[in-house]
C-alpha cells in the first residue's frame, strides 16, 4: 500500500478463456507484481512483535490463514515464532512495525504500510517477504490483507471493492479479484 514496488498488469488466464464473460471477470480482475513466484510448498514467516501495537500481531495470523485457504495445496505459510529482524530475508517472512521516517526508502510518506515479496526484484523464485506496518496507525485487519498479498506476489488493481485496491478498504476478508489472483499465483509455483 503506497510502496514503491512496481506492478505491471496481467489478466488472469481465465479472462482468456471466456472473453464473453468479460463483463463478470472485471471485477474479479487482478494483477501480479512480477513474473517470478514461490516455490510450492511451506514457507515460513516470523513477527516481530516489538514495536505492534495492542491486537496486531492476530491480524498477521489472521491474514495468513485467509492466505493460506486461498493458496491451498499447492502453496502455504507456517507461523515459525517471533524474531528480532527489522527488514528483509531472503528465506522468510518477516512481519513487522516501523514508523515511515525509519523506511522512506521503501514506504511512502502517508502510508500505512509495505510488503514485497523477497528477493526483489526477482523475476524468477521468491524464498521470502516483508511486511513493514506503520504503528502509528490503528490496526487494521485490511492493510494487513493487502500487504500479505503483495507478499505473495499481488499487485494493486483499481476495483475499490478488492483488498489489493492501494488504498485502505475496510474489508475483512480478500475479495474474489483477490482469491483469483492468490489461486493464480499458487497454482502456479516453482
Ligand atoms: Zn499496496
């Protein structure tokens, strides 16, 4: 949300499909961040829970439970304990919290947080992801959605009614843009 990593726009297979069905598939529309993926299989993330504020650490649990149904068989995240890393990991996931004036280099100004898949730019296999949540911000269980997405590999779309729209939305669940991508991307690991 507000971060700098670029995306690119690429219609899911099954719009190909069924061009006539056109209409219904906008808004179920999605976008991926680049053409590399994860590798199939459990992968593990960490928090770092020093710097959360009161009841965020559960929407990171939440978050990667709604994205592991999504991702489901093909591609899973395991919770693997806390840690003390601030940053990114090539291996791992680390979810953790950080004002923006300590990142500008990778969250914008204004934003409630950034997640990226790891390494990155890598436009073949990602190993790992960071999530950077700005805690001066209430917890939101939609940031934490939308950026566990771009860790897995989604972009931003501009259906306000998807978790991967760039601003908050307010939802508490990934919508069905959101699902389809999530499927995509699983479904299609390295
Ligand atoms: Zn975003």
């Amino acid at each position: 949300m507000g971060g700098r990593w670029g995306a690119y726009a690429r219609r899911g297979r099954v719009v190909a499909m069924l061009l006539a069905l056109v209409f219904v598939l906008a808004a179920c529309d999605f976008r991926v961040l680049s053409p590399a993926r994860w590798g199939c299989g459990t992968h593990s993330y960490v928090v770092n829970p020093t710097r959360a504020p009161k009841g965020a650490v559960a929407t990171v649990h939440e978050a990667f439970r709604q994205l592991n149904l999504a991702s489901a068989p093909t591609v899973q995240w395991r919770y693997a304990g806390t840690t003390t890393a601030d940053g990114a990991r090539s291996g791992l996931v680390v979810v953790t919290w950080r004002p923006q004036n300590e990142v500008p280099g990778i969250m914008a100004p204004g934003a409630y947080g950034v997640g990226a898949p790891q390494p990155w730019p890598n436009n073949t296999k990602w190993t790992g992801g960071v999530v950077i949540i700005d805690p001066r911000y209430p917890v939101k269980l939609d940031v934490m959605l939308h950026e566990v997405g771009h860790v897995a590999g989604l972009g931003h779309v501009r259906d306000r009614n998807e978790v991967m729209y760039p601003l908050p939305t307010g939802k508490s669940h990934y919508m069905p843009g959101d699902l389809s991508g999530l499927r995509a991307l699983a479904l299609e690991c390295k």
